[in-house]
C-alpha cells in the first residue's frame, strides 16, 4: 500500500512504474510487476507527458499508413 506521506506524483512507486511505461514497457507487464490486479490502477501512475503521448499517436499513423 503506497505511502500518504507523500503525493501520488512523488511517490517512487509512480516514478518507477512511468519510467517503464515511458521506456516502452507494455502496460500489463508493468502491471503485473506493480501487484496490480488491474491495467487501470497502473495506468493512474502514468506520468508519460501529453508530448509522448503524442508521439505514440504519430507513431501509430505511420504505422497504419505503411501497413496498405
């Protein structure tokens, strides 16, 4: 259980856990290696920046329009 002495966005638990989403690591493995019995839960302790998220909706049209 995380700590309340620190806010959720501090917590190493929230470091940990967005440097793997970040680095590419898929959300149920990160999952899995949190504890949690649920892909949401991680993803509350996703940090990632609007930019990344971005860039990963670019990528995915790259990827859509090469595919035909």
């Amino acid at each position: 259980m995380l700590s309340t002495s620190l806010p959720l966005a501090l917590h190493p638990a929230t470091v940990y856990l967005s440097k793997l989403l970040e680095a590419g690591i898929d959300v149920f493995a990160v999952c899995e290696l949190a504890g949690h019995a649920n892909p949401a839960t991680t993803q509350k302790y996703d940090l990632r920046s609007q930019t990344a998220k971005r860039e990963a909706v670019k990528f995915l049209n790259v990827l859509y329009e090469n595919s035909f």
